[in-house]
C-alpha cells in the first residue's frame, strides 16, 4: 500500500511524503524536497556574471569573465553534488534494521544502515534553531557500554526539516513497528 501526503518545511516549503507498507513490519517513508528552482538558479548566475563584466570593464582583462564562468559551473556543480538534496528516505525493517537513504540533485546517493539491535528507540527531539523551537525525529543508539545509556543520536531527515504534524507521521509508524504492544494513540 501506498499513499502521499504534503507537507511543509520549517521555513513553508513544500515538501511530499510518500509512505509504502510493504508489511506489517516493513515500512519506507520518503520525503521530498522541491526541485532546484530555474528562478533562482538564473538570478544567481547573472548576478555573477555581471560583477565580473563590471570588473571586466574597469579592469579590462578577459580573465576575469573566463574566471566568472568557470567559478559559476564549478559553484553549481559541486551544489548539485555535495549539497542539495531532492530526497530523503527512511527504510524500517523490524527483525534486520533502520536505513536512511539521501539522494542529492546529482543522483548521487549516500546511505546509513543502523541494526536493529544497537537502536534504542526513534523519538521526536526538540531544538532550538534560528530563535525558534523546532523538532525532529532521531534515532537513539544503545550504548554497548551501559546498558541504558544512549551512545548516539542520529537524526532522521536532516535536510528536509519537516515541522510535527509531518514528524508524528513517521514516528507513529516507527513505533508501531518497533513497539508493537505499546499503545501509538499518545501524541510523543
């Protein structure tokens, strides 16, 4: 079974959750951000483009428009590559584990694999971010040292930023899989 859902961002963007049962104790959620905009991709560009023809023309050296050029594509491309990310995943299977996928502009994708026996719990934690309050979901790791201790927190989603409404989606979802005797009718 799958469904889509929209939601915002932390800011008000639009972000779109698609959610796939795949069983009773095999779920993915995948959370989409917007497409990089052709509006701000073009504003950027020329805003670059004309310092350097302004510099051009005071200095008169062809360099430096070759140099804005070259500095633009390389800027753009290790944007697409390193930092814009199109999709978040979140893959939880019950009896083998928790994997996060982050596939960026470029198709690259990067992917975290956590067993389900070093995971603790999936929680929602709050932050404060730019002189605001915000939330988000995390992954809390056993520490193999003490054994209720807490080795690690991994936070689920970082880039998308998805306020509550969207966050309670998931954990409630997770929680059904991880805890399945436990009541998911309390808000977190």
């Amino acid at each position: 079974m799958e469904d889509e859902l929209s939601f915002s961002d932390i800011y008000g963007g639009r972000l779109a959750l698609q959610r796939r049962y795949y069983s009773p104790s095999c779920r993915e959620f995948c959370l989409s951000c917007p497409r990089l905009s052709l509006r701000s991709l073009t504003a950027v560009t020329c805003s670059v483009w004309l310092a350097a023809y302004g510099l051009f023309t005071l200095c008169e050296n062809s360099m430096i428009l070759s140099a804005a050029i070259f500095i633009t594509l390389i800027g753009l491309l290790g944007y697409l590559h390193f930092v814009k990310i199109d999709q978040e995943t979140l893959l939880i299977i019950d009896s083998l584990g928790i994997q996060m996928t982050s596939s960026y502009a470029s198709g690259k994708e990067s992917t975290t694999f956590i067993e389900m026996g070093k995971v603790k719990d999936v929680i929602i934690n709050e932050a404060i971010y730019m002189q605001k309050v915000i939330y988000y979901l995390c992954i809390l790791l056993n520490d193999p040292m003490e054994p209720n201790g807490i080795s690690q927190v991994v936070p689920v989603f970082p880039s998308a930023k998805p306020r509550l409404d969207c966050l309670i989606e998931v954990y409630r979802s997770c929680q059904e899989i991880l805890a399945p005797g436990k009541a998911t009718s309390t808000s977190p």
